[in-house]
C-alpha cells in the first residue's frame, strides 16, 4: 500500500487500486469509525502528502491509523 505508481501507466494504477480492493475485503475502511471527520481528514492527508520513502518509517499503529483514515 505504501508504494505508489512510478507512472500513470494503467497497469500500475490498477494495481494500486487492487491494493486499495484487498485492504476494504479485510475491513480495514470500517475502523475508527468513532473518529470524527475532521480528525479522519488529517490523518488520510498526512498518508497522501508523504513520499513513499518516509512512509516505510512509521511505525504501528500511526501506520495502521493512517491508513484506516485514508480508505474511509
């Protein structure tokens, strides 16, 4: 999940969209739900802005966090 696309070739883009399909079938985007929006934004917008190369050193549960907040 933590790896991006090198290009916006589709298959790539496909398979970052499998990732994203897996990590819903496991119900990872139904935690944290007594989170409330605003704090769920900023969690999913520190994942988004980082590069990929900072992501790998979070560490749990901020990665777990982060990550669920992304998907909702």
């Amino acid at each position: 999940m933590w790896s991006t696309p090198a290009k916006h070739y589709t298959r790539q883009i496909a398979e970052v969209h499998e990732r994203i399909a897996f990590l819903k079938e496991l119900g990872l985007d139904r935690h944290l739900s007594e989170l409330n929006d605003t704090l769920v934004r900023r969690y999913a917008w520190r994942m988004s802005t980082r590069p990929p190369s900072v992501s790998e050193r979070i560490t749990e549960p901020a990665r777990a966090v982060e990550s669920a907040c992304f998907l909702r």
